[in-house]
C-alpha cells in the first residue's frame, strides 16, 4: 500500500511503498493523481539503472531527448538520459575551471526544464546515486501559488503576455558567449505564453524560467525587470519546498506548475552524482506565428 505524506501544506509530497523499478500501472496512476494535487513527489530509497529509470519515466509519457545538445551536454548516456554530476569521464571530480562545471552553474538559476524546446520537458525525474553531505539541495517553486497570490492589477498585466525563450539566456548571464551559431538547439528561440492552465485541474500556473529571455512586444528592460520580479515574486520563503538529498530518492516534478534550482556546495571536496530523465509536454508546446502585440497600457505600466 502506497502512503503519501505532504512536505508542505499545499506543494511536495513523499510516497512511500513503490518501487519503481518495478511500477505496475496501478502505481503509475497513483505518482500521477498525486503529481496534480502535489506537483512535486518524492520517492525514497530507489534502486535504478539507467535503463530502469528511462523505462520508468517512459511510462508517464514520451521521454525527452538531449541527442540534438551540444557536446557541452551529450555525456556518454543513453540519449533520453541526461548526467547531472560533477564527475568527469575518469570518475573525479571535475575542475573549478573546467568548462561543464561552469555550465552546470545555471541549474542555481530559478528554471524549468527545457523551456527553450519546442516541445517543453513535462516531468523531470533525477535520482541522487550519489549525494552530497552538506548542500547541493534542490529547491522547488510553486507556481500556481505564485499566479494565486499574485496581486489583481498584476495578473491583468501579465495575463496575455508572452515570453521569448533560449538556451543561450542562462548562459549569457553566468558570462558565456561563445555559441554555436550553427546549431539550431543551441540559438533557436521559441516564445510560451506567461500565464498557462493546467489541463487536469484548470488552475492557472505562472510559466516563468531562467530561459526567459525577454517579453514580446515590451521594450527589453521592462520585460526583463517583469520577469525578474515575477521570478522574485514566485520564489518567496512562503512557496518553496527544499529538498535534502539522500541516496536513492527518485525526485519527480512537473515543470509546468514550478520552477526548481540547485543550491551551492563544495564541488571540489564533494561529489553530486545525480541521473535525470524527462517526459515532454506537448500540451505546453510553444506558440506558432508572430501575431503578437502588447497593449499600450500594459508598457506603460511595465516599464
Ligand atoms: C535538473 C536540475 C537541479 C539539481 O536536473 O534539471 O535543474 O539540484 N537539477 O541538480
Ligand atoms: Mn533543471
């Protein structure tokens, strides 16, 4: 018998007595009515292979993949696996210096996943192998309790907007500018509504990220300093659950009601060694043509 426990009255909940290795259909169904109510669940004490875990997510949905990624990302797994570590090929840890360990600094940017797809990552499922003792936690944003809480005259401004997204937007702000211009997975931008509603419950989430480069049809300050308070606005002490690592737990969360970043710690004495898989989203693709225009009032009110 599975048994859920809330980590917070209304955001995050642990369940325990699945194994996922071995989910019936039965089990599947129960992680996803409590991923409605709790948007980010909690699953101690796993044992996963790569192959396990895929195979898990798999069946929540299509697996999102990272083979189109730059070599920065593509690390030696299966190509619907992603790496989260700070392990280089020969199992140390990597350098201070090292080009992917600073490239993994935009996880501590406040994100969802994939943002900048096309097709958004759904649920995200990472499962600590190894796990830090000291930070390195995962923080998690509710972001139906961010558009609840947010003041009328807000919501009236950013109901409608539109947001432009890209891979390039976290990177450019940790100071990288050396883009493969080449690579269409790399500089495409794709633009998602601000304001969505989640089609099992109808409540409406906020759809912010660090791939929020900027608001369609609002002079770039304006919508930068909107998102950034937003973002400020979503991410208060009051909507954030903070998730302490240990071995084994699979953490599944759904990237269309929050938002999640990773928390500093010693990576040099340390090692994180996490596995990640993702589900897609295309009920939250992103929106197609160019038709989109700001009101007057809403710039001036933004800006
Ligand atoms: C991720 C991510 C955060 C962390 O894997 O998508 O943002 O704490 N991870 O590692
Ligand atoms: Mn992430």
């Amino acid at each position: 018998m599975a048994t859920t426990t809330p980590l917070t009255p209304a955001f995050a909940a642990r369940i325990e007595g699945i194994d996922a290795a071995r989910a019936s259909k039965a089990d599947v169904a129960f992680i996803r009515e409590a991923l409605i109510a709790h948007c980010v669940i909690v699953l101690p004490g796993q044992a996963l292979d790569g192959d396990q875990q895929a195979d898990f997510a798999a069946k929540f949905g299509q697996l999102d993949s990272y083979s189109q990624m730059s070599g920065d990302y593509a690390r030696g797994m299966r190509k619907d696996l992603l790496q989260v570590s700070n392990l280089g090929e020969d199992g140390k840890p990597v350098a201070a210096g090292d080009r992917r360990r600073l490239l993994d600094m935009g996880n501590r940017f406040w994100h969802t996943d994939a943002s900048f797809k096309a097709v958004p990552a759904h649920l995200s499922m990472l499962y600590g192998i190894t796990v830090t003792s000291e930070g390195g936690e995962t923080q998690f944003a509710d972001m139906r309790a961010a558009w609840d809480s947010l003041d009328p005259d807000r919501r009236e401004l950013v109901e409608g907007l539109v947001a432009e997204h890209s891979s390039t937007t976290a990177r450019r702000a940790l100071g990288f500018d050396d883009f493969d211009a080449t690579n269409p997975a790399i500089t495409g931008r794709v633009t998602h509504d601000l304001v969505r509603v989640l089609p099992e419950t109808g409540r409406k989430t906020l759809y912010l990220s660090a791939h929020a480069d900027h608001i369609v049809g609002m002079p770039k300050p304006a919508g930068r300093m909107l998102l950034a308070e937003l973002t400020e606005h979503a991410t208060g002490p009051g909507n954030v659950y903070t998730h302490t690592w240990h071995q084994g737990d699979l953490v599944i969360w759904d990237n269309r009601c929050s938002m999640h970043r990773s928390c500093r710690y010693r990576a040099d004495r340390e090692t994180r060694h996490f596995r990640r898989a993702s589900t897609t989203a295309p009920e939250f693709a992103a929106r197609t043509g160019s038709d989109i225009s700001v009101p007057a009032w809403k710039i001036e009110a933004a800006a």
